[in-house]
C-alpha cells in the first residue's frame, strides 16, 4: 500500500499529514509596527545574496491574528486546525538592487502553522502571542476601528516575554504600511543527520515568496510602541527599536500554492 499525504506523517488516507495540500488560503488581522534598528545588527541576519537597504536598519514587527484552509474549507468548521496567532520581525535588504524584505525571527502557537512556515522557508519557533481583538460592537471591551481606538501584542517563548508592542489609531492611512512591502525573500534550510555530513544541509536555497488572490480592508494608523526582550536562547532584542515609526491596523487576505527559488545557497 502506497503512504498519502503532502507532508508528514504519511498514512494509507493522507489525513494525518499535519500540513494539508495547496492552496493555503489565509485571512488576518495585522498590527504592523515600522522602525529601525541599528543598521549593523540588520546587516548581521542578512542571507548570502541579500545587500544593505539604502535606508540602513530598517524593520517592522508584525503581530498578526490568523485564520486559514483550503480548498474545501473544512477546517474553518474546526477551528483548531485554522486558527493561529504569529508574531514575527521583517528587515529590508536589495536583492540585485531590487527591494526585498527578509524574516529572521517568526513565532507561531500552533504546530500546523510552524510546519507550514519551514516549507515556506520561514524560521518559525513555537510562542505564545496574544492580540487585542474588536467585534464591531460600541462597547468598552471592544476598542472598535476608529480615532483613539488602541490595540497590543504580547509574544512570550520558553517561559519568558520576549516582545510586546502597541497601536493607537488615529485616522485613515493614505497609503499602507511600507517597512513590510517589499518581496519576502528568505532560507529554506533543512539539515542532515548522517556522521560527517552536518554542515551540508539537504536543503539551502534562497526562495521569493509568491501569492496571490490579494485583499485588504481599509488600514488605519497611528502612534506606536514596541519593545524586544531579551532571553537566553533567542537573539531577536539585537533588532530592538532605535527609532520608531509608525502603526498600523487593517485585515488582509492571500493564498499560496507557489514558490520561487531564487539561487542554491
């Protein structure tokens, strides 16, 4: 009998695999925050190919409340296997002078999620993140989508709090956040086991993410906050804020079922 199933594990019916076949189809709600860090820690967590943004140290962390499926849209009835909470931190970069954006440091808090992620090529780690959330109700537990409507993210790991920021929305923005923009251009790496063969990895490639299917409510911003914490096995506070930018608050929809692979590494 022949295992199924698009990922492990594998099964006679394919349905244990913990990442389904795509398309992905994903909807969220994003609190975006820009800054910049110090330029020569950016610089630092650049993959081979990557060169220095010409506005040196630039970054957004990004706290993000997520649902997501596939094609037929079962998970959606069960929501264990569609709903997930990430945070994670962006900085800019030019690829053969074009701009791009790289993620060094991703938490997700549940494990379809973080599979999916090393797929993509996204470095995710298992965390707890928390997001203020609204209901469309005027009510005092709902911050509502408007002028003084104020929302924040926690991320804790390995019983510590490693980042927390904040949003306080002010009006309509006229353009969206830039800071996260560009392309997505990160490492798919995948290392071996076998005696004498550990720094040669199975798989070490520079890939572009590709989407499509895009849609977005409309984006409010504001002021903002954030602070990185440090922790023994992390080393994400090196990208901690210098300077602040702005935030942001808005919906925004997609779906994957592609890849680019830009160079082996």
């Amino acid at each position: 009998m022949t295992l199924e199933g698009y990922s492990l594990p594998r099964s006679p019916e394919g349905r244990a695999s913990l990442v389904p076949r795509p398309p992905w189809h994903y909807v969220g709600d994003f609190l975006v925050i820009e800054y910049w860090a110090d330029p020569d820690a950016v610089q630092a967590v650049l993959p081979p190919g990557l060169e220095p943004h010409p506005d040196p140290g630039r970054c957004a962390a990004l706290f993000v409340d997520w649902q997501s499926c596939t094609d037929g849209g079962g998970e959606l009835l069960d929501p264990a296997r569609s709903q997930y909470r990430e945070f994670f931190i962006v900085v800019n970069a030019l690829l053969d002078g074009a701009e791009v954006t790289t993620c060094p440091y991703i938490w997700v808090d549940r494990d379809f999620a973080l599979a999916r992620g090393w797929i993509q090529g996204f470095p995710k780690k298992l965390g707890s993140i928390w997001i203020t959330r609204t209901f469309g109700l005027e009510c005092r537990p709902d911050p509502g989508i408007g002028p003084g409507a104020a929302f924040g993210g926690t991320l804790a790991a390995g019983e510590r709090r490693l980042a927390e920021g904040a949003v306080t929305l002010e009006r309509l923005a006229l353009s969206g956040p830039t800071h996260n923009g560009p392309p997505l251009v990160n490492v798919r790496h995948f290392p071996r086991l076998a005696a004498g063969r550990h720094d040669e990895p199975a798989v070490h490639e520079l890939v572009r993410a590709r989407s499509r299917d895009r849609a977005s409510s409309p984006i409010w911003e504001g002021s903002a906050t954030l602070a990185l914490h440090g922790a023994p096995s992390e080393e994400h506070d090196r990208l901690a804020p210098v300077r602040l930018g702005r935030g942001f608050r808005f919906t925004f929809a997609y779906t994957v079922d592609d890849l680019e692979t830009v160079r082996e590494l």
